[in-house]
C-alpha cells in the first residue's frame, strides 16, 4: 500500500486517517482502530472485537461507546431463545464516514476563509496592545 495516499502534509500538521477521524468525529485513535476493526470484520460482538485487537473488553465497550455516540456505529440486540440478549454492532460505510469528513473540512474551509477576511491590520494592532 503507497503510504502516502493515507498521509497528507499541510504546513503545520501531517494528517493520517486515523487522526483526522479522531478530529473531525471528537473521538480517540484506540476508536478509530475500533471502527475499522468493525469495518474489515464485519457486524460483532464486543468480546469479538477485543480479542481480534487483544484489548480489554471494558476498553472495547468505552470505543464503541464513543463510536455509537459519533454515529459511526450502528447497534443491534439479539435475543437468546433461552433468554437474555447480546448486542451486535457495526461500522457505517467508510464513504458515509468520507462524505462527512469532506462535510466538515468544507465547513471548517468557509469558517477560517470569512474569518480571516475579517481580520484587519487594526486588530492585530488593537491584540498586540500597540
């Protein structure tokens, strides 16, 4: 795999999937190895996915907590015939995930592009106390 298709180089940071996810979507790099864990394997259980990664279930269980809670994982109970359930959970489509991303860069793009046309020499002036 061409390493540098997954990195992007901007002046003041370089960016891979795993970092860029974890800004965009608020959530930590062990959750993003989590979704992609769900996203290659398929609909799982939690105790599926710790050993497949060899974490700690209650790790696990704070990932997809995190994932549920950022929308890039969908849940599903199943019930036992002899009572009780467990739950399945699964990744959303990474383009789902890529269509947001590009979402919020373009969003976060128009932000800084109107914020920085509003900034005049005079405030800088007025910030730096002269």
């Amino acid at each position: 795999m061409n390493k540098f298709k997954l990195v992007f180089k901007t002046p003041c940071h370089t960016w891979d999937i795993e970092n860029l996810m974890s800004c965009i979507f608020g959530i930590k790099s062990s959750d993003v190895r989590v979704y992609f864990d769900l996203l290659i394997n398929g609909p799982s259980k939690i105790s599926d996915i710790a050993k497949r990664i060899d974490r700690e279930r209650s790790t696990v269980q704070r990932a997809v907590q995190n994932l549920l809670t950022a929308g890039l994982v969908t849940r599903k109970q199943v019930n036992l015939k002899e009572g009780g359930y467990y739950y399945i959970y699964e990744a959303i489509p990474f383009e789902d995930v890529k269509k947001i991303i590009k979402e919020n860069i373009e969003e976060w793009s128009k932000n800084m592009i109107t914020w920085i046309n509003n900034i005049s020499l005079e405030d800088i002036k007025k910030e730096m106390g002269e």
